[in-house]
C-alpha cells in the first residue's frame, strides 16, 4: 500500500510517500480501506517534532474515513464492507493513522456510519475530528446543555463569541450554533473571509487584527452587539487571546478554550487575577468525545449534513501524493474550512 511516512520531526519535506506492507489484523484491531482523510493543526505539530512520546518514522492523521476490509469485531456494523468513521484515541501518534491506503485501527475506534443521501468521502471525511470537537467544546461550554433539539428560533440559546471563526473547527461551531438558536458572531483576521463566517450561520461576521477590529476595539464592537457580552466565548486561538476572552464574556459567562492556533501555554497566568470573579474558564479535551455519546453525535452530524442544517465546509482535497504541499497549505492559513486528502 501507498501511505505519507513522516520520517523524522522537522518540515513538510520530512513527509515521504513509501510503498509499505498492508497491516496484517489481530486481535481487537480492524483494517480499514482508507477512502479519505482529514487533515488536522495538531498532525502539523507531530509532524514539528511537539507531541511527546511519538516515534519516527510514523505515518500521521489522527482520523479517516472508510469501508472495513477485515475485522476482529463481534459487532455486525463492523463488518467488511460497511462504512466507518475513526477520529483520536491516538491516531497517528501511538500508531499509524489515516495517510495511507489502509490503516490498522483498534475496534473501539471505529464508528459505523450509514447515510440515505450519496454524500462524497471527501465531505464525510470532513466531520469527524472537526464536528466532534466543536460539538463537544459547545457542549463543554454549557451552549447546548438546555436544548434537546436542532432547529430553535434564533438567540433562542443565549449569544456566542467564536475566536478563530473561519478555521474548520470555527466554521463546524458556527453551523452547530446556528442549529441550536444560539446568536453568534465570529472573527477572522482577513475580511474577505467574512462571507464563509455568514454562509456558515454566523450572525455578526468581525474583522479582528491583534485583538482589535478594523473600526474599533473588539471589545467595544462586542458592546454594540451585546451589552454586557456573549454568555459564551468559543476561544480557538488559544494561547494569545484566552485572557482577553475571559474579559470579553458577560460576568458569569463561560469561555471555553479547544484550539490552539497561538499555542497552548499561556505566559505567566495567574488565575486570580485574570479570571473575572464569577466568570467561569473551561477546555476541550478529545477523549470527551469518545465511546458511545460521541459515535451518537457524529452519526447525528452526518445526518444534518444530509438535510443541509450543517455544512460540511472543504476548502480543498489533496492527493496523497501531494501531503506536504497540503501542510505547506495548512501552515500558511491559507484554508477556509476542511482541508482532505484522499489516498
């Protein structure tokens, strides 16, 4: 099988395209006919040599999508042939993930998915890492807890600030959001991205540059748009704008951070003083998503894709072939959305 072996940290060039063995299967594994995969920031940072613990050479992603080739599983929907989702659990660090033809993935993992509409796999391999972990953040957040239903009148579900609005997990919250009834502006550094924030669901599209948008601060803009600030701040930048969140929420409020756009660690933090008394501060981990709750929400994804509630957002398919011009891509922020490869 064809598959993209990172051989050592360091840059896209370090991405290889090899000829390897198909994995043979054991006990409580499955092999997965890879039809397309994801691509995900956090695999730019394995890639960099940043993740602990991963060895080299390794072939990286931490999700995919495709047809079960053969099984281990007691499970009928894991059969061969049937259609599956894999997203985490160690995907592509502690064993190889989804830029090959096959990937050998542990049982576990596997999330059987049906759809009634011919959807690509180039748009269902765009939901998995991006719609789970927005739809956990949301949920982490306290946005979705009240409402048991897509389709609520707008602001039925309170106001909501997105941080990192038109990168693919931004634009994924922005459609859950908007499904929910939650009122919802976004940022984007560039205004001509404005218009994938508005088709996304967002209500209130903001040009934010170093923390201020091109007419004003983004706290006083915020002001005109909610008085007091969201109930909710979505932080997918991470590490530069966090403390500057927690300013930006109503008192009491909630921000949740799930990205990392600027890094993860925040330089000299001190709670006390930099959370407001009230004000709550909360994170996004992958394994909240996993087992069975998340397998429920991604196949619940998948079926408002179908019905056009959510959108799956690509920007751009990648051939195998061309892994390292997609991180390349990646690295520069140049995507609007879900970058995919298809091996």
């Amino acid at each position: 099988m064809r598959a993209a072996v990172c051989v050592r940290a360091g840059g896209p060039e370090t991405l290889e395209i090899r000829e390897l063995p198909v994995p043979a299967v054991r006990d409580g594994w499955s092999l997965v006919r890879v039809r397309a995969a994801g691509l995900n920031r956090s695999e730019l940072r394995t890639r960099a040599g940043h993740s602990p613990g991963v060895r080299f050479p390794r072939v990286l992603g931490i999700e995919c999508v495709g047809e079960v080739a053969a099984s281990t599983s007691a499970d009928p929907r894991l059969a061969p042939g049937a259609t599956v989702a894999a997203v985490m659990g160690e995907m592509g660090r502690a064993f190889d993930g989804g830029y090959a033809q096959y990937a050998l993935l542990p049982n576990e993992l596997l999330i059987p998915v049906t759809t009634t509409l011919p959807l690509s796999w180039e748009v269902l391999a765009a939901l998995p890492e991006t719609y789970l972990t927005a739809w956990g953040a949301l949920r982490a957040l306290g946005a979705l807890g009240a409402l048991g239903a897509v389709g609520v009148g707008p602001g039925a579900g309170g106001s909501l600030l997105i941080r990192g609005g038109t990168s693919s997990v931004g634009l994924a919250a922005a459609s859950i959001a908007a499904g929910y009834g939650l009122a919802t502006a976004a940022t984007t550094r560039r205004a001509d991205r404005t218009g994938a924030l508005a088709a996304a669901g967002v209500d209130y599209p903001l040009v934010d540059v170093d923390g201020a948008l091109a007419v004003g601060p983004l706290s006083a803009q915020l002001r005109a748009i909610w008085a007091d600030g969201p109930d909710y701040v979505l932080d997918l930048v991470g590490a530069s704008t966090a403390v500057d969140s927690l300013r930006l929420v109503r008192p009491g409020g909630t921000v949740c951070v799930a990205g990392s756009l600027s890094g993860w660690a925040i330089a000299d933090f001190e709670p006390v003083a930099m959370i407001p008394s009230g004000t709550r501060l909360t994170s996004f981990h992958s394994k909240d998503v996993a087992g069975a709750a998340g397998a429920e929400a991604l196949r619940r994804i998948v079926r408002e894709v179908e019905s056009g509630v959510y959108r799956a957002n690509v920007d751009r398919v990648f051939p195998l072939d061309e892994i390292a011009a997609a991180h390349r891509y990646m690295e520069e922020d140049l995507a609007t959305g879900k970058v995919v490869v298809v091996p």
